[in-house]
C-alpha cells in the first residue's frame, strides 16, 4: 500500500528538482560530437542508420543504443535541446523509480529504499549525468542494468530460461548504452549476497552451477571490454603508461576513491572536468586515502556477515568504480561528477540501511529525530542541485564555473575560449588559450584555436607559431595543415601554403574546405610589410 504514495513523492521530488533542465542549451563539450555535428545522429532515426549504429564507434567509444536514441531524439525533436534534455530527465526519472523498486521488492522494506531513491534522485554529483546531453550513455545504462538485476531477482524467485535470457538481454543493452556496464555481473553477485541471500557456498558444485550461470553475462562484458578498448586506442583516448605510469595511477585511484565519498557528503566546488595531477600527487594524500579506504574495508569484513548489506553497499562502490578509477587511463581527467552515478547507490544503501539498523530498537523519539535528520539532508541535497543545474546552462556558463573552481584546467579555459569566440569575444578567448597551452603545452587543440584566434585579430605570425608548434605534436592532422596554410596566406607564402593544402587533402580527400581554398590561391594577398 506505501509504494504508490512513495513512487508519486520520488516523481514530485525529481521533477521539481530537475526541471529547469528544459531550459538548457547543448554545451560545447562532447554534445557536437554526439548530437550537434554528428552526421548519424542528423539524419534521424532511420533503417540505414540504425544499421551503421551497431557497428559505429562515437567518440572512442562503442555504444549502439545511445547513438540510436540521440538519432531518436533528432528525429523528434530536431536540434532544439529542450527536449533532448526532458529525455534524459525522464530517464533519471525512470531509474530512481527503478532503483526503489528494487529495493522495496528485494527487501520488504519500503522506507529505507525510497531514502536510497531519494538520495539518487537529488544528489548534486548526478547533476553531470542528467543535465548534458551527452550523459545519455549513463542514463540508458543504468535502466538496462537495473532493470537486469529486478529480471534477475525475479529469475531467482522462479527459475526458468525466460527470466535467464531476459537478464542477458537486459545486460547486453546495458553494455550497448555505456561500457561501464562491464561490472554488471558482479552486481549480480552482490545482489545474491543482498539481499536475496541466494549466494553459493564457498566450495562444491553449487560453485560450479552459479559461476555457469554468470559465465554469459560476464563473455558480453569481456567482449565491450575488448570493443572499447580497441575503440579507445583508434581516438587515442586511452593514454600511455609513459604519459602517467602505474605508480602515478594507482595514486590517483586511491585519492579518488576517497574524494568521490567526500564528494557525497560535501557536494561543493563541483565542475564538469578536473585536471589529472599526474607526478604532482602528494604521497601523503595518497597514504591517507588509503588509510580511509583501509579502515573501511576493516570494517564491513568486521561486521559484513551479521549486517551483509554492508558488504553489497561497499564491494559495489569499490567494484563499480573500478573501470573509470583512472588504473585504465582514458582522456586526462583524473575523476567525474558522471562517474559516481552508478557506484554512489553502493554507499547509499549502505548508509541507509545502517541507519535503519541503528533504529531498529531505538526509542521513538529517536526514530523521529532521524527520520527530520534524514528529510533535511535528502532537502539540502535538493537545493544544492537547484543551484547547480544553472551553471549548465550553456557553454559560457559551464566554463566560467570550471575555471572558477579549477583555475589551471587546461581543458576549461580551451572550451571557455570557443564559447567566447562564438560570441565573438575573441581578444578576451586568445587569453583563455593562451592559459589553456600554458597548462597543457602539448594540447594542440587549444594551440589551434589560439592560432584561429590570433588570425582573427590580424597576428598571422603568431599564429604561425602556434600552428607550427601543433603540426609538430599531431603531424598527420589535415585541420591543423589548413589552418597553418591560412596564415601562410596571409603572410603571402602562396607556395608553402599550397603544400599545406595538398597534404591535408592527402590526409583527408573529402576536405571541402581545403579543396576550395586551394582553387582559390592565385588570387592570394601579396605580403604583409614586416
């Protein structure tokens, strides 16, 4: 009799919270490359596309069903964002209310699920996954994966091949949404462990039976480990051990283990990218972290087996936060807001039902105090939300909160400078790449648009120097050979510019731009006087 009552109070919470997500705009940050400039996601959803879907790979990844519902959304609602971004609060929707029904199922215990549900619905660190557009791969994973574990549940209830098959469908989808995925199977595991209480004996041919039950699910993980590996290295996404060796790793994935729980308690100073610190990690920080990690850890194999939720809410965190740790480094990020999306449900449950435990015989008055402790914390969460969703509200804003928070993210200042530069702020942009090469030298991007912007403001040659500097680290780059030949251009080099011109269309036969600027070289500018 509760659910209905609690189902309609998780929707009325999440829609309040999150629907000033209808006004956000598509920023400059991955939306291009999965939804604005992405020549699949324009055409719609078609038979042809859908085909070319499942064997594309978006931005080093591999993911069929989230391309499938960005050409869904373009067929719906062409490139106005509002109603990409309701699709992807429906979906948040969507999995709160799955999140809860699981639990309440699973359980019987209707309060602590929805006080787990609740704090997924509002907390600051999901506001990454909801409010971007191209979050859309986190979303629709979590629902398939949710959605396998209630199959799941319901096949341990009433074994038989369809439920068997409906969680290997469901995995598979989970898979085709976000790589991330490839930890469902153990999410399974947990899910025996608690509360289903359906786990095997440690040894004996019960073993056996439960390991043939996971060897499918865990084939389909290992095969999108491996597509989006190979994926990953053709974007060369996936950095080298030379760039941050293993030691620099391993640091780095203990520390943010430990800041995505301080994270949870204090959500402040969020922004969408924070700057890898590679060899500049403390060693202090990293031994603390892993004292905290440590003394954890002590405490759910202390008290795990008379309270086994503990050991389903910690183990999910610690295993689902594994692929995105930064042990496999992909980008220079060393976390994400979006990354927690998933694994915080681990440490929701564990702090929920911790919670409940402690209640269980206390006094009445201490059950009110906790439940008005509870209410304020869940109201808090929802505020801190509030306030945040704005700073998504577009490209501009989004940069200027990373910056304010991370002031030597190279990767900010870059996407500031390109916001700017749509507005056509340029002089003040140049000085944002010129802080974003100066943070990251080796970034030839932000070295290509400080030399577009350079252009722009009449300083070829310094532009050329930028330019050149780029071609340097990216040699087989065509964008970055046009650019070079535009400043060649304009400092009259026809010549030089022109092999420029015939090595990016070399690279690239189909650059339009580069074909019709090379048509267009005998009427080049004489030079400009030194």
């Amino acid at each position: 009799m509760r659910n209905g009552p609690i189902a309609l109070a998780l929707i009325a919470l999440t829609v309040l919270v999150y629907l000033p997500v209808r006004g956000l705009e598509f920023v400059n940050y991955d939306d291009p490359a999965y939804v604005t400039e992405n020549p699949r996601a324009a055409r719609g959803l078609t038979w042809e596309g859908a085909a070319d879907a499942l064997t594309a790979f978006e931005n080093g990844n591999w993911h069929p069903v989230t391309l499938l519902s960005h050409m869904l959304d373009v067929q719906l609602f062409g490139f106005r964002p509002a109603g990409h971004h309701l699709v992807n609060l429906a979906l948040h929707l969507l999995n709160v209310l799955l999140l809860y029904a699981l639990l309440a199922w699973t359980t019987s215990r209707a309060w602590p699920s929805a006080g787990v549900a609740a704090l997924f619905a509002v907390h600051p660190l999901n506001v990454q996954t909801v409010a971007w557009v191209a979050e859309r791969k986190s979303l629709l994973s979590t629902a398939f994966w949710l959605l396998a574990l209630l199959a799941h549940a319901r096949w341990r209830e009433r074994p038989g091949w369809k439920w068997s098959l409906a969680v290997l469908a469901l995995a598979a989808l989970a898979l085709a949404s976000k790589p991330m995925a490839v930890t469902l199977p153990l999410t399974l595991y947990l899910l025996d462990v608690w509360p289903l209480q359906t786990e095997p004996p440690g040894t004996g041919p019960k073993v056996f039976r439960y390991v043939r039950e996971l060897a499918p699910i865990v084939a389909l993980a290992a095969i999108c480990g491996a597509l989006t590996l190979h994926a990953q290295q053709a974007a060369h996404a996936l950095q080298s051990v030379a760039s941050y060796p293993w030691s620099v790793r391993l640091g780095n994935a203990v520390v943010a283990y430990v800041w995505y729980l301080g994270k949870l308690v204090w959500p402040a100073g969020l922004a969408v990218f924070y700057p890898h610190p590679g060899t500049t990690l403390a060693a202090a920080t990293v031994a603390a972290s892993a004292g905290i990690l440590a003394v954890l850890a002590a405490v759910v194999l202390w008290k795990g087996s008379a309270a086994p939720f503990l050991r389903t809410g910690f183990w999910w965190y610690a295993g689902t936060l594994f692929p995105v740790a930064g042990i496999v480094q992909v980008g220079s990020q060393a976390y994400a807001d979006r990354y927690a999306y998933v694994p915080l449900l681990g440490i929701f449950i564990l702090l929920t039902w911790s919670a409940a435990r402690a209640l269980e015989n206390g006094r009445p008055a201490a059950r009110r105090g906790m439940a008005l402790a509870f209410v304020c914390w869940v109201a808090a969460l929802a505020l801190a939300t509030r306030a945040q969703i704005p700073y998504w509200r577009d490209s501009l804003s989004l940069f200027e909160r990373a910056v304010e928070v991370v002031p030597d993210s190279a990767v900010a200042h870059n996407n500031l400078g390109m916001a700017l530069v749509e507005r056509s702020r340029i002089a003040e942009a140049a000085e944002h790449f010129r802080v974003a090469v100066a943070s990251a030298p080796w970034d030839t991007d932000a070295r290509s648009n400080l030399g577009n912007a350079l252009r722009v403001l009449g300083k070829p040659r310094e532009a050329l120097v930028e330019y050149r500097e780029a071609l340097n680290r990216r040699p087989d780059d065509p964008t970055i050979h046009y650019n070079l030949a535009t400043a060649l251009i304009d400092l009259g080099r026809v010549d030089e510019a022109g092999d420029h011109l015939r090595e990016a269309l070399r690279l690239d036969p189909g650059y339009r731009k580069a074909a019709l600027l090379m048509r267009s070289l005998p009427a080049a500018r004489p030079p400009l006087r030194p």
